[in-house]
C-alpha cells in the first residue's frame, strides 16, 4: 500500500512574488530557497522552506491557464495542499479505484526531477491537493 508521508508544501496563489515577499520572506524572516519559471504549468513559483515543510508562492505567467482563472475568480489565497507519497503510480492507482477524480490521468515530472500530479477538489473536500514523489 502506497502511503502518505509528510506535508510537502502549502501553496498560495498571488498575482505578484516580489510584492508577496514583502511579508513571507521580509516581514516573517522566511528564506527564499527557490524562485523559478515553470513552463510546463504556466507559473512563476517560490519556495520558502520552513520547519521541514514549505510555503510555495504560486503566480499565473498567462491568462487562461487554471491558476490564472482561480486567482482571477477568486484572488490571491490558500491555492492547495501538497502531500508526499513514496509511490505516487500506487496512490493514483488506489485513489482511481475509490473513485477520487483526479486532475492529471498520469503523474507530471517537473524540471528537478520530481514526480506530481493533482487531485480535484470535487473530491477532496474543496482543497486542491497536489501529490509529490521525490
Ligand atoms: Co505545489
């Protein structure tokens, strides 16, 4: 059985990083350890770690991905909740038989090497929760 192993991150969607930074990283004293395009998802992100976990700064780099359809519905705020797994085919596999619908049919591997995929909210209770193998 595939299993849940931590918190991976916290995301938060806003429309400007730098203007974010004002508070997460100068006023709270959080280190900026990443800032980076991600092409394939059409977001500017930025990783704050803390406490073994992280805050991800989510931004829409245009104007009709989800992200930029959220954030224009909605505005900035709490955009999902990551969690890491030690074998995320397994938990897709486990989560489709439950009949969770999920966002991505097959997991993504982002530009560090990093297997994610996404799980809707319809299933979750409203939160958009995103999957991590490292
Ligand atoms: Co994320």
């Amino acid at each position: 059985m595939p299993k849940i192993t931590k918190i991976n991150h916290i995301a938060v969607a806003v429309s400007d990083i730098e203007s974010s930074l004002a508070f997460w990283r100068d006023a709270l004293g959080l280190e900026l350890a990443e800032l980076r395009d991600v092409p394939a998802e059409s977001a500017q992100i930025a990783f704050l770690p803390v406490g073994g976990t992280e805050v991800e700064l989510v931004r829409p780099t245009t104007d009709d991905s989800g992200l930029a359809k959220y954030l224009a519905k909605r505005g900035e705020g709490m955009h999902h909740l990551c969690l890491e797994t030690d074998d995320i085919e397994a938990m897709m596999i486990q989560l489709k038989e439950k009949g969770v619908q999920l966002i991505n049919e097959f997991p993504r591997t982002g530009a560090d090497g990093k297997k994610y995929a996404f799980i809707h909210p319809k299933s979750t209770g409203g939160v958009l929760v995103e999957l991590y193998q490292l």
